[in-house]
C-alpha cells in the first residue's frame, strides 16, 4: 500500500510534462512550416527574376540583328543593346515582375570584341530584388529576403563567320537607293571608315534628309557624292519582294526597274568593302526624285507626300536620351494588338548601301545605312531616323547580302564567359 502511494505521488509530479512536449513540438511544425514557405516563396523568387533576367538579354542581344545588319564593335550598337535590355527590365510586363515589382538592373555589359572573333557579340545582364518580403522570418526581424541573377545572351552566328569587326547578315530589304558616304549632321563626317568599317559615334537616332544628286536625271559620271545625296543604283530586274498594296491603286501598276525595286525591294546582291566596285550607278534612269517618292510612299503605305498620310510613325526621344528604345507606332493596329500598342518592325524601316566612288559612275559599297522612313516628299526627296549603320573595311570586306533575306543571325542564352 505504501509502495502504491509513492508511485501515485511521482506521477503527479509528472503532470504537464506531456503539454510542453505538445507546445515544443508544435513550435517546432511551425518553425519548419516558417521555413518552408519563406524557401518556397524564395525559390518561386528566383525562377522569376532569372526569367527576367534572361529575357533581358535576350532582349539586348536581339538589338545586335533586329535591323538586318549592325556593327557589333560599334559603341552605337553598345548603347542600343543596353536600351533594349533596360527598357525590357522597365517594361510592366506581368512576366518581368518579381514578387509583383519590377526587379532592379544592376549592370549590362556588352561584349564588342565579337565573343574571341567569331563574330558572335553578347551582353551579360545582372538583375537583383531586394525587396522581396518574408512572412514566418519576421518573426527574427528578417522583413525583407534578396535574390538575384545573371544571363548572357549572344548573336549567334551559325555559318561560324570569322571576322573582327561585323556579324554576317542579310537584311530583309535593300533599296536601290546608294547614299554617299556623307553624314548631312554635321556635313563632311563619314557614316562609316572606309578604311576600317567603323561607324561614326551617335549617329543612331539621327534625323536626315536625302535628296537626288541627280535631279531630274539621269546622272552623268564621274559621280561627286555629298552630304545627304543619293544616287540610283543599277537593279537587276523586276523584284518579286513586294509588300501588300498601299492605299494608292498606282502602287499595284508599277513597272518593273528601278520605280518598282525602290517600292519593294532590289534583288541585285551586294558586297562590301573591299577595294573593287561592287555596285554601278543608273546613268540612264530619268525622273530620279518623282520615281523614287512614288516607290517609296507606296513601300510605307502613304497615300500622299507628307506626314500622317498612312504610314507609321517612330519617336526616338527615348533613345537619343537612352532611356529606352525606340518606339515605332503602327498607322493600323495589327489584329490581336490593343490600341495604341507599339510594335517592333515596320514597312517604313528600309537598307540602302553607302557607297564611296571609285571611277566613273563605278562605286564601293563601304557599309549599309537602315534608315525608319518618315515621309516623302518634305522637306527633300525624303527623311527619316536612322535606326543602325554597319561599316566594312577595304581590307576585311563582308559576306555579299541581298534583299529579300531575313537575318541568319538568331539570338540565344549562352553560360557567361
């Protein structure tokens, strides 16, 4: 009897043992549970703002070839990868957001040295959020949890092009239209060194005007380029890249030479650089001027001279202040698209060869100039915004190009060198 007694007492001095296994274990659950959805909300944190970085870059590189042709050693090109990657970061694009915000762009750096001279340059972008909120880690005063991540994406150039100096492309479009190798702002500087194939720096953005040297024509050899003149290039025939008909029933009439390849596109293929002629002008073609404002209103769908008359329209203040890329509004809003989107291409964006002479009405084609066509007709032949230039050197000279091509060029994600 006794004995019983002092096993009763020694269990009720167990008492409540069993409530704090209960409380520890249960602190415990919730500790770990903390710690699951704080890991969870960081790995989901993760994948997103990796996406983001990746699409920035992939954004940046796509500006090295969206054009058709560029000058991957070209500060020019530089800045316009790193505008195409920051505005992609700034964009309020549900698939940009980390956590619901816009993650931060620490650095872009744009390798111009072509990737060891293969030809392929890339940008590496480094994106963090230091933002992002924790729940369960408040309760150790942890409020706000980092993540961060890095992608490089390149211009891939699979035919594996060996130069120093420009990526191997061939843009969608070339009009017969050569410019002299003479910038109009400020006259007397080069596009490009005919020498080297360098670009002239802050040229992108640049609003010109183009008028006829030969007025009304035909031209007569020996060919005396000037700054903002262009000359008509003999085409090879008939073109067959055509856009659709502009609003004007006289764009579905043009004949063939050189009215309809400024309409739609020149067939000829086209060297660069070098120290031979690789491109003739027309000294036989009259009524330069009115031919090449009629080919040129029907290739930007306008129904008259002048702005507003159908044709998209470009706004560069974003570049030129490089905040951003530059932003093209479509005159029609393409199907699928909410109104007053912005697109990426346009009929208005046009290559035209930049040539230097040589002897008699035999020229060098030394680069090419992309050009975002604003109107016909005003204030000279016509004008735009220059959207890329790519040089060729006289002892490096590039891959012949054609119209009617699209970029071999793509883009991709590559591990950072």
């Amino acid at each position: 009897m006794a004995q019983n007694k002092v096993l009763l007492q020694g269990r009720r001095g167990e008492r409540g043992q069993t409530i704090v296994l209960v409380v520890i274990s249960i602190l415990s659950l919730l500790a770990m549970a903390s710690l699951a959805v704080d890991l969870v909300t960081l790995y989901v944190a993760k994948g997103q703002i990796q996406h983001a970085a990746d699409a920035a870059a992939l954004a940046g590189a796509k500006a090295f070839v969206d054009s058709g042709v560029t000058s991957s050693n070209s500060p020019s090109a530089s800045l316009l990868a790193t505008s195409m990657a920051n505005a992609y970061v700034n964009a309020t694009l549900p698939n940009n957001l980390v956590a619901g915000t816009a993650p931060t762009l620490v650095t872009t750096l744009v390798q111009i040295s072509n990737n060891g001279g293969n030809g392929n340059p890339y940008i590496t972008v480094a994106l963090t959020q230091t933002t992002l909120p924790t729940f369960f880690a408040r309760i150790w005063g942890v409020r706000f949890a980092s993540v961060s991540a890095t992608a490089t994406a390149e211009a891939y150039n699979p035919s594996n092009w060996q130069t120093t100096t420009n990526v191997s492309v061939a843009p969608k479009c070339v009009k017969p239209l050569l410019v002299s190798n003479i910038d109009p702002n400020p006259p007397g500087t080069p596009f490009v060194d005919p020498t080297t194939g360098a670009v002239e720096a802050n040229v992108l953005g640049e609003h010109v005007t183009l008028a006829s040297a030969c007025n009304p024509g035909p031209c007569s050899a020996p060919i005396t380029p000037s700054a903002g003149a262009y000359f008509p290039a003999v085409v090879s025939g008939a073109s067959t890249f055509c856009p659709s008909p502009a609003s004007s029933s006289s764009c579905n009439s043009l004949a063939g030479g050189y009215q309809q390849s400024v309409q739609c596109c020149d067939s000829t293929v086209y060297a660069c650089g070098g120290g031979v002629p690789n491109a003739t002008v027309d000294t036989t073609t009259t009524g330069i001027p009115t031919a090449t404002q009629a080919g040129l209103q029907c290739a930007i769908h306008a129904s008259n001279n002048g702005l507003l008359q159908g044709q998209d329209a470009i706004d560069v203040s974003n570049f030129t202040s490089s905040s951003g890329p530059m932003q093209i509004t479509p005159a029609t809003e393409p199907s699928g698209l909410a109104a007053g989107s912005l697109v990426n291409t346009s009929n208005s964006i046009m290559t035209f060869p930049i040539f230097v002479p040589l002897i008699g009405n035999h020229v060098i084609v030394v680069g090419f100039l992309q050009m975002f066509v604003n109107q016909s007709g005003s204030p000279a032949d016509f004008d735009g915004y220059i959207v890329n230039v790519v040089g060729c050197s006289n002892s490096n000279p590039s891959a012949s190009i054609s119209g009617g091509g699209i970029s071999p060029v793509p883009v991709r994600l590559i591990t950072p060198p």
